[in-house]
C-alpha cells in the first residue's frame, strides 16, 4: 500500500492512494467464530520536538534527549548507539514531555535497546490534549482515564517494541517509574489511527486564518470518524447523535458519502426502541430526523431513506402527541439544547418548540418522499398546532438562532437583538453553528464571517490544532498556548477553564460538534445550496463579505463541483464553475 503525504494549510493529512471506505465494513464468520473488521489505518509519526524534560541532576538524568526526534522504523536491533537514556536514583526520577505536531487518534510505539536489562523498566506514559494535561494526576484538577485511557504504567520489553495507548492526544510524558534505575529508547512514536479517505472538498479564498479554520474543522471531523461516528476522540468516544449534525454537515461537505454516517444513526436507532429517546434526550431524537433529511438531500440514498420508514414514522407520531392544546411543546426525557444553555428553561422550551417546528417539516418533506401519507397528514397538523406558539428568545443566543432557522421569529429581529450583539459573547462551540446560520438566514454574512474569525481563531491562537468542546472568547485574557509549558503569570488555559461535565482537564480539545464552520464556510461563502436529493440541482450563490476571492470543491454522488469566484472592481462578483453532467447548477 503506498503512503503519501501532503501539507495543507499547516496541517498534515495522511491519504491512501486509490483507497476509498465509502462502504460498511464487512461481517464475517469462520469456523463459527464471529468476527469485526475495521475501515481504520494506521500510521506512525515521530515527535517533531522534545518539549522538556525533568533532570535534577544538570544533564546526567536525560541524555540525549535531541536524538529521539529522528525517524524511526519500529525495529528493535543489536546496534549499540546514542539513544534517549532515562536514569533515576532513589530521590528523582526523570522523564521526557514529547510533541507529535498535531492531535491525532491513536496510541503510542516504544522501542528499546539491546542495553536494556531483561525486562527493560517500568514507565509511566501520560498522553495528553495540552502539556498541561501530560503533567496531570488522574482525579486532580478533572484528569481523568474516563473513555480511554490516557496514563497507564507499563513494563517494557529488553530489546523489544510495545504498543500502548488509544485515545486523543498530541503530547506523551513518559517518565521512568523505579529508582535506580537505567533505560535506553531507540524509538518513541504515535500510532495515528484513522479513516483513509480523501479531501474531495476544499475551500481557500485570500484569508488565510479562515483557510486554516475550514480546515481545522474538517480535520476535528476526520478524526472522529472512527468505526463509528464519535464526539470526540479522549473524552465522548459514543454516538451522540444531536451532535452529530454538525458533524454529518462538516463530511457532506468534505468527504461527501461515508458509511461510518448510516452506520452510526443506525446504531442509535437500533438500540433506542420507541419510546425511549435517543441517547435519553427527546431533541436528540428529533436531531436523527433532521440528519436524515439533511443526509438524503446531499447524498440521495432512496433505497437507505426507504429503511428508515417504519421507525421515521413511529417517532413522528411519538412526538405528534407532546404537543399542549395551546400549541407548546411538551417534551418528556432529558431536555437539553446544549451546556451553556442548559441552566435557562426559557431557553431550552424556545430551542424545544423550534426543533418541533423544524422535525415536522423535515417529516413532511421525507414521509411525502417515501408515500406515508397518514404521517404526513399528522406531520402538517403538528405544524399548524405548533405555530400556534410563540416563545421568548430569553436573551438566549441558542434560543434565537433556532427560533430563526424555525421562521418562529423573523431571522432579522434574532439577529439585531440577540445574535448580533455582544460579539462572539455567550456562543458555543456546538450551537455556534445554528448561529452562523441563522445570522445568514438574516442576511448578516459579514457579521458570521466576523464571528468564525474571532471565536474560532481564538482557539487556533492558543494553539488548537482541532477544535474544542467549548470555547469561550474571555479565555483568551492572559491566557497561554496549549502546546508549551505555561509561563509565569500567564493562565493555564485547559486547567482552568471548563465547566458542566467538562471541568479543567476533563474538558475535550477535538470535539466533532465544534466543527461548523467548515460547513457554513462551503455553503455560503463558496455559495454551495443543494436543492434537490442527491445534489441533483445546486445553487451557486456566494457572500463574499470583506472577501476578494474564494475558490473550492464541493463532493456529490456525481463527482466534485469546482467553484471560483472573483469580486470584480465595481463590487459584482465573477462566478466560474465545473461540474458533473448529472449535476445541474443554477445561479443568479
């Protein structure tokens, strides 16, 4: 299998040639034995760079620590060399704070000499998001082996290899564990597991921090493209399946018709028997709904859309009776939005009736699409119930963006009085989507395109390699780089920050549902508007804002869209465009 790499925009994105896992993976069954394959690769980067390392003696306990950089091949041998040394003594025991460039999925490769004793030393590896974290001590400060297991202590083998380790991280302390005690290492490398897939879409225009922010966001999606479709990669390894839509949205704009997507709403639906809501939470449920709406539109399954029938139909009913003869939603299970709203229940009924608003259309568009004609008509007669009902926007930038993308409210009135008032204040990471959205609903493309720069730029300004699963914009004061030791008198941003269930270092820093502005970015800065299933019909209408060119590719089941647009002298902006046959493209 040949190996290629590429550097795009500062982040390096590892490709197979001529591979492509659009498919299940396969079940198979042999001697009676049930078996799993897996659609993963997997790769080994060395360490771009020795972050530091504790020596209590000047220099005699880590030695030659600048030679552990240098690549590897994951092959013990009898050489006698200069290799990484860890010496401890009865008092201290050194170790190494490594840096792979860049977060990735996976685990870690320990290779030893022939210099070694038999077995070689114990160690201890913390694996970490932040250096910070890889200083931590599980059950301080929110550190935590929750999901995956990220400090562990390990023997190694004399004159041997070791693969440990499957979680999130972009930092390895590894630290020796007994005194008086000498260990060489040839080798220490990431294991980066991964889906093999192609970029089909791309996305530049002539500024490059919302260049490196699309990307960022894709690459956040990539790596939570596992087996199934996870939230995040330390921490939230599970199918959530509200926070799948950004996630959904981000792949129909980069990777175009994945399996790990069908796969994972599957998954949800088989384990949650109506009528028990998905994941415990009735807006999640009604989240699956909007998925699969989106899912047909962009990609044109009918034969998988027609699988979903039977349930699609049972849950819309489900949710036809949690509506009040006023017109109020009343919603049972677990009501949630997201975090940061969670503590306003003005809020949440707003973003509740709104989601009921939204599921109902989308039941109308789909059941008229598979001939259920009996929930169709339930579907219209939820709507005209529903709309009944206006509720506050309770200065609740989540309330207003789904209030908005609803038509509960006028997107303008949202967007003036809410959204586009106190900057990128009170966002959040997972409904800072819903908001960009709605602010285009209104017509605000600047004020969104102002938003992405400051709030998702900030985390790239700290260092973020991907996408976190909360981010606030007052962190930013004094705050120092995730990937460096924190200097004196600067805040050590992932310890202190965080709250919910994602306190200090439990706090996720690659969380899928962070991921929307690659997907805001290719529908209305690069102008892409699916209008019939399967991408059969796109309109190409940009917002170029304070922007002089944009140009990318958009994947549909026909083939990539190439798109360019050029803002011409007088203001008018210049459109060219290549595309599939198949694919019908309308502008103004």
């Amino acid at each position: 299998m040949k190996i290629c790499s590429r550097k795009l925009l500062g982040i390096l994105l590892l490709c197979v040639s001529g591979t492509s896992f659009g498919q299940l993976p396969p079940v198979f069954i042999k001697d009676g034995i049930s078996g799993r394959s897996t659609a993963l690769t997997r790769t080994f980067l060395n360490p771009t760079r020795v972050i530091s390392v504790y020596d209590n003696h000047s220099g005699k306990q880590v030695l030659n620590a600048e030679n552990i950089l240098k690549p590897g091949i994951g092959q013990a041998d009898l050489n006698q060399g200069i290799y990484l040394t860890l010496i401890s003594d009865k008092d201290s025991k050194p170790g190494i704070i490594l840096d792979f460039g860049r977060e990735i999925q996976g685990g870690i490769e320990l290779v030893t000499t022939i210099s070694n004793n038999n077995p070689a030393a114990k160690v201890r590896i913390r694996l970490g998001e932040s250096v910070s974290e890889t200083l931590s001590d599980i059950s301080k400060d929110g550190a935590t082996n929750d999901h995956a297991m990220r400090d562990f202590i390990v023997e190694l083998p004399w004159l041997g290899r070791l693969e440990i380790g499957n979680s999130g991280f972009r930092f390895a302390n590894i630290q020796l564990v007994d005194p008086n005690t000498k260990l060489e290492l040839k080798e220490v490398n990431a294991i980066f597991t991964y889906r093999d897939i192609p970029y089909l879409g791309s996305f530049s225009c002539n500024d490059e921090r919302l260049n490196k922010i699309w990307m960022t966001g894709a690459y956040t999606v990539h790596l939570n493209m596992q087996d199934y479709l996870w939230d995040g990669i330390k921490r939230d390894r599970l199918v959530w399946i509200g926070d799948m839509h950004t996630e959904v949205m981000t792949i129909n704009s980069v990777f175009g018709n994945i399996g790990v997507v069908p796969k994972s709403l599957d998954l949800v639906r088989n384990i949650t028997p109506l009528p028990n809501w998905m994941n415990g939470i009735s807006s999640y449920s009604m989240w699956w709904i909007l998925i699969h709406r989106d899912w047909y539109y962009y990609q044109g399954n009918l034969d998988y859309l027609k699988q979903q029938k039977v349930y699609l139909g049972a849950l819309l009913r489900q949710l036809s009776t949690k509506i009040d003869p006023d017109g109020k939603e009343i919603l049972d299970g677990t009501r949630f939005l997201d975090w940061p709203s969670s503590e306003n229940i003005l809020a949440i009924h707003a973003g509740l009736q709104s989601l009921m608003v939204m599921t109902f259309q989308a039941g109308v568009e789909l059941c008229t699409i598979l001939g259920d004609v009996e929930t169709v008509k339930i579907c219209s007669l939820s709507l005209t119930k529903l709309k009944k009902h206006t509720p506050e926007m309770s200065g609740s930038k989540q309330a207003a963006a789904l209030l908005a993308l609803a038509e509960i409210v006028s997107p303008e009135k949202t967007n003036s009085e809410i959204l586009a008032r106190d900057s990128v204040h009170k966002m959040s990471t997972y409904y800072g989507y819903y908001m960009l959205l709605a602010r285009a609903k209104a017509g605000d493309f600047q004020g969104a395109i102002d938003n992405i720069r400051q709030y998702w730029g900030g985390m790239l300004d700290l260092g973020a390699t991907t996408f976190w699963e909360d981010f606030d914009i007052d962190w930013m004061k004094n705050g120092a780089r995730i990937d460096e030791l924190v200097p004196e008198g600067k805040t050590d941003v992932h310890l202190t920050y965080g709250g919910y269930c994602y306190k200090s270092l439990r706090h996720s820093l690659c969380h899928g549902w962070a991921s929307g502005p690659t997907s805001w970015l290719t529908q209305y800065v690069l102008g892409v508007k699916v209008i019939k299933p399967g991408c059969k019909v796109i309109k190409i209408e940009p917002h170029l804002g304070d922007l002089q060119w944009v140009k990318g590719t958009f994947p549909t089941p026909y083939g990539v869209v190439k798109i360019e647009h050029r803002k011409m002298p007088n203001g008018k902006v210049n459109t060219t465009f290549m595309a599939p046959k198949e694919v019908n493209i309308l502008t103004d």
